[in-house]
C-alpha cells in the first residue's frame, strides 16, 4: 500500500485492516510514517517481518535540487539506500511510501512481572533482584529463538530522594505470533523457576487468551500523552553482550532510581537481513535488545 509521509500509525493500521492486513509500524499509533522510516523503524511485530524499512517497496522523494524523484531497487537505488534508515530530512523531503502489508497475524500475550520486597531492597541490596533480572537479559536470545518478543520496563516503587535502594518493579509484556500459548509457557519456564526459588522476590505470570494482532495493539499499545519532559538515551545490545551477567547487572543497577524500557522487538526478521541493504545502523542486524 502507498501511504503519504504525514500519516500516522493509527491511520495506517486502520485503513490496512479494511483489507484483513497490517504493516510493520510503530506501536504508538501517533508516530508519523515518514519518520519511522527514515530512521529504521522498530515494530512490534518486526521480530517477524523485519524493521519498517526492511518492508518499503517505493519511496517518492523531493530532492535539494526541487526534482521529484521515484527511488526503488532499479531506480535511484543509491537514494532508495540512504532513504531507508539515513536519517530524516537529509536527502530531501519525503513524500511518499510503498510498504508491504501482511496478514493479520494471530497473537498470544503475557504479562511476567516480579517485584523486589523491601527487605530485599533495604537488607539486600536488591542483591537477589538484579542477579534474577542479568539472568532473564541472558535468556533473551533464546527467547527470541523461540519466536518470542516484547517490552519491559524496570521501575523503581517509590520516589528515592537519597542514594538508598528502594523496592523495584520488573515488567514484561511479552507475546508470540501464534494462537499457541504452549511456546510461552514452555520457554518461560526456566526463568519462573529461577524467581520461584529467589528470596525477597514476589513473582506472577499471567497468560492472556489468543487474538489477533489488532486487538492485542488497541489494548497495550496506546498513544504516548503529550507533555512529558524527558530525553531518553538506548543502546543497542547484542547477544554477547547479553551473556556477561556482571556487565549487564552493574549496567542496570546505574539506573535503579530512574525508569528503564527495554524493547525485545528484533529477533529473526531483523537479524535475518543484510547490513548493507540499506543505510539503518547495522548494529541493529545483531541487535537482540534495545535499552
């Protein structure tokens, strides 16, 4: 489908369902597509189908010199290169896209969340919290293996006017393609296992039942509200990066009075794609986590 640059997400995902399809778009029905495109564009379902630019087809572009210029793989493919994660606004105004659109895929949801108690902050550092939690960010890539994606969040449970640790909340929205909750139960068991057997952590893991991708969106991925002060920073961690437990736990611990996000979103259909098809970092090719 061809969609103009101003559109937004919601726009897009409503008018592709008219046909029983979606796209890879963002999860915040208020990102405008040319955006999202031009810096690469994560997805919710891209684990799958790739990153946003792994699915354009066509670009319309107005170029410095005020030519409209249609860039694809036969025409002006070095533009259609740099077009696709480069950056916007610096090859010229985007006017247009094609994207590929899929079918609407079936989906199973939970929700894993833990909690550090307060004697486990206060008397233990949070000791247990973070070894369980290095330990969850080591299983990640064969999560992902498993056709398992999502987002999670580690947020302190109450505000830290001095350096001591507080209780913290780990949560996970974590979901498969399929109508088959077997794959989450199954590759989830090992790390319920190792909360259960933590001290000073409380723990639960709700399944929710099937439906499509769609309902799933409309119910968890809502509109950011507006007015929010704040500039988040990521980086980009792969697999290796991931199995070095110290690392990752003294990496965490840096934020333990602010919020961390974590998305879980570039599995196979990412990974699966060529660093040099088009200009997005190609850190993002091995990349298992975005924090």
């Amino acid at each position: 489908m061809t969609v103009a640059s101003g559109h937004r997400m919601g726009e897009i995902y409503a008018e592709a369902s008219k046909y029983n399809a979606t796209f890879v778009g963002a999860a915040d029905p208020n990102v405008g597509i040319g955006g999202f495109l031009t810096g690469g564009g994560h997805s919710p379902i891209g684990s799958k189908y790739g990153l946003g630019v792994d699915n354009v087809l066509e670009i319309m572009v107005v170029t410095p010199d005020g030519v409209s210029r249609r860039a694809n793989a036969c025409q002006n493919p070095v533009i259609f290169w740099a077009l696709r994660g480069g950056g916007a606004f610096t090859l010229g105004v985007l006017i247009s896209a094609t994207i590929r659109i899929h079918p609407i895929p079936p989906i199973t949801g939970a929700l894993l969340s833990f909690n550090s108690t307060p004697s486990e902050a206060f008397e233990n550092n949070n000791t247990n919290f973070y070894s369980v939690t290095a330990y969850l960010h080591a299983q990640l890539p064969h999560l992902s293996a498993a056709g398992l994606m999502g987002y999670y969040s580690i947020t302190p449970l109450s505000p830290s006017p001095v350096p001591a640790p507080v209780p913290l909340n780990f949560a996970f929205l974590i979901y498969v393609l399929s109508s088959n909750s077997t794959a989450i139960n199954h590759t989830l068991a090992p790390i319920m296992a190792r909360l259960n057997n933590s001290p000073g952590l409380t723990s639960a893991l709700n399944i929710e039942p099937p439906t499509d991708f769609l309902s799933f969106q409309s119910v968890h991925f809502r509109a950011a509200s507006v007015g929010e002060n704040y500039l988040p920073g990521t980086r980009l961690w792969d697999a290796k990066a991931l199995q070095d437990a110290a690392t990752v736990e003294n990496t965490l611990r840096q934020f333990q009075n602010n919020l961390l996000q974590g998305t879980f979103v570039s599995g196979a259909g990412v990974q699966s794609i060529s660093a040099n098809e088009s200009a997005v970092n190609p850190a993002w090719r091995r990349t298992v986590v975005d924090m």
